[in-house]
C-alpha cells in the first residue's frame, strides 16, 4: 500500500511526525491536541490558497496576486456588512465573488492575452490592494484599525468548534477535499495537467487550454475571496493589508508539496501535508522561545531544504534531462 503513496508526500508526512516529536520533547505543551488543532487557524488561509495556486502551477502559471485577493475581500465584506448595512452572508457571498472577478481579470490577461503570468499577477498584487485601500479611505475608516463591530455568528465561521473540532480544521479539510475532487477525479483536473505538460499538444488535442486556464485562475480568485472571509472572522475586523505577509508561505507550501514550478506534476496533498508542516513549525518555534525575526528564516531554509530534495527526485531529474534534450534537438 506505501508503494502506491507519492514518496515526496511521504516524506512530508515523515517529517510532521518528527516535527511533533521534537517540538514536543522542547516544550511537552506541543503534544496538547486541542493547542495543535485550534494552531490551524495561523496557516488556515494559506492553505486554502495554497490548494488552488497548486492548480495554477500546475497548467504552467503562477499567482501571486492572492495575498492583496484577501485583504480586498476583507474589506469589501466589512463596508456591506457594517456601513452599508447589508446582511452579513450577502456581504460575504459579494466579497467572496470580488476575490474570483479579481481571478477572472487575471485569466483573461494571461490566458487569451498571452501576457506572461508573473506580470499580470504581480500588476494585480498591486491593482487589488491598492484598491482595497482607497476604499477604506472612502469610507472614513482608519487603515490601522479596520472595520469591526461584526456579529458572534460571523466570528464562530472560524473561531467555533462542532463536536470539540474547530471549525478552522473543518474548513481546511472541506476546501482540501473540493481541489483535491477537482483536480484528480475530474475531467477538468485531467485537463490542467495535459495543459500544463504542453499546451501547444494539448490545444492540437482539442482541449480548451485557454478556458482551462482562465478557470484555474478564477478558482485561485475564489480561495483568496474565502481566505478573505476567514481571517476577517479569526480577527475580528475587516483590514486592507492582511494578507500582505503571505506570499512567500503560499509559495512555500506549494513548492514544497512537490508542485513543479514548470507546471504539469504536482498535487493538493502535498500542499496540504506541506501547510501542516509548515504550520506546525511556526508554532513549534513560537513555543521553543524563537524570536518570530527568526521564523521567517526557518521557513526560507526550509523551502531551499525541500527544492534541493525535489532536485534529486528521480521524476523531477526526468523531467529536466527531457527539457534539456527536447532544446539540444531544437538547437536551443
């Protein structure tokens, strides 16, 4: 049965469970189930969009325009919600379809009009963030403090608990669920790894890659719009910068997961395996008394640590020898 699971997943899980033993031989705290399961609320968001920027590499692409998605999102449910006065599940219905429009501009650009992705997603990082700002000044609201005064049923979407387990654990495992369906037991997730293989033999197939595409980035829109949600709910308060901290976690997580960054191979098990890791970690580190200047560090090493792995996985050697040969043929 272990022959059929990824050895790179494996490995990741391998690595959680020394992760919990030595963090809990530091400080036995580590080792309380409840501190662990109620810690997924730190990585939560990045996981979610973690799942779905998974996708987006894998057809080739990249986005890095989630991180601004979020706090855009936050703030446009705090302004319907608490100035406008509108229910608070419209809000959040409204905010989450923002983060896939945003999702949607992107893919369009890069797909039908074959801007390079790290530009469009890096113009939008920008955009969306920006706007997000302007639109806490209109409302008179300080930038530093945020929107708050939200209900207790809007702040239970991600601080309540069902039957002991936090919702943040259950949000995780239904978001992972929904891009793990998509991508490996559908039609579509066939489609974004054939895409991303070769989308030139892949349009000469007949596969739609440019809606494929455009699709994958709607989806990375929406899991930024949810994260959004979420962390506006952990918080308390709608704010135009949170999120701004994320970018190299969510591009961690997915790297480190196994994705390759030159698109067709990788999977939202690992990514999600990879947030864990990532997330126990942090708190790991937290609880072992280091400084949080150093955390970023910890993580960093850890993404160089996990790429120089990937470089000696024989799939991934296979996969570069074929790129070389397939440009020593063309004369490249």
């Amino acid at each position: 049965m272990l022959n059929k699971i990824p050895k790179w997943n494996l490995t990741l899980f391998v690595l959680i469970v020394l992760e919990i033993i030595i963090f809990g031989m530091i400080n036995p705290r580590f080792w309380n189930v409840t501190i662990l399961l109620n810690s997924f609320n730190d990585f939560l968001a990045i996981a979610i969009i973690g799942f779905f920027v998974t996708i987006v590499v894998i057809t080739g692409g990249i986005d890095i325009s989630g991180v601004s998605i979020i706090g855009l999102t936050s703030v446009v449910t705090g302004l319907l919600s608490q100035v406008a006065g509108l229910n608070i599940w419209v809000s959040i219905l409204c905010g989450i379809l923002v983060g896939g429009l945003c999702g949607l501009l992107n893919g369009v650009l890069i797909a039908y009009g074959r801007v390079q992705a790290m530009v469009i997603t890096l113009g939008g990082m920008l955009l969306y963030s920006g706007i997000a700002i302007v639109l806490v000044g209109l409302s008179n609201v300080s930038t530093y403090e945020g929107i708050s005064g939200f209900s207790e049923g809007f702040s239970q979407i991600a601080n309540g608990t069902v039957l002991g387990i936090p919702h943040a654990v259950i949000i995780f495992l239904l978001m992972f669920i929904i891009a793990y369906i998509l991508l490996h037991r559908t039609r579509f997730g066939r489609y974004i790894y054939l895409t991303g293989i070769n989308q030139n033999t892949a349009e000469y197939a007949g596969i739609p890659t440019k809606r494929i595409m455009t699709a994958a980035y709607v989806l990375a829109g929406l899991s930024a719009g949810i994260a959004g949600v979420v962390l506006t709910s952990y918080l308390g308060s709608a704010r135009s910068d949170y999120g701004a901290e994320y970018l190299m976690p969510i591009l961690t997580v997915v790297v480190l997961g196994g994705t390759l960054i030159t698109g067709g191979k990788g999977g939202v098990v690992g990514t999600a395996l990879a947030s864990i890791l990532l997330g126990f970690m942090q708190v790991g580190l937290q609880m072992a008394g280091v400084a949080t200047q150093y955390i970023g560090l910890a993580t960093g090493i850890l993404l160089i640590v996990s790429v120089a792995f990937l470089g000696i996985n024989p799939d991934f050697r296979f996969h570069v020898k074929r790129i070389i040969t397939q440009k020593q043929n063309t004369g490249g």
